[in-house]
C-alpha cells in the first residue's frame, strides 16, 4: 500500500524528490501517512479534496482484498 500512495504521489507533484511516506499499525488497521512539499500539497489534495479521496479509494480497494482496514493522512 505504501508503494501505491508513493508512486501516484511522486507522478502528481512537481518536486517528487520530496515525498516521503510511512505506513503504521495501530489498533484500527494501517495508517499510510503522506508528507510532501508545501509546495505541492495542493496538488496532491485537489479541488475540493477529489484526488486525496480518489487515492483513499485506491487504498480501500487494496485493504480489502489483503482483508485490512486503511487510513491515509496528509500531513
């Protein structure tokens, strides 16, 4: 899941040298977490937050057939 974020994240973005992310477990299930350049965090959110929640439906999509719960955090 990790590589999914990280490879849709670095095509968006203008400084893909700079994206980092990090995938945690906690209780819930798996926390993938996206840092990128100031820069670029629009790019990344979108208008309105569609492609933020178009990655978050790839992930889910992914989740589901490894039977995880999944989270991605824009920090």
């Amino acid at each position: 899941m990790k590589e999914l974020v990280e490879y849709i994240a670095k095509a968006i973005v203008r400084a893909p040298e700079e994206v980092k992310v990090t995938e945690e477990t906690d209780d819930e299930g798996v926390v993938v977490k996206l840092e990128v350049a100031a820069d670029d965090k629009g790019r990344v959110i979108g208008r309105q937050g569609r492609v933020a929640e178009a990655m978050r439906t790839l992930l889910r999509v992914v989740a589901t057939k490894e039977s995880v719960r999944v989270r991605l955090e824009i920090v």
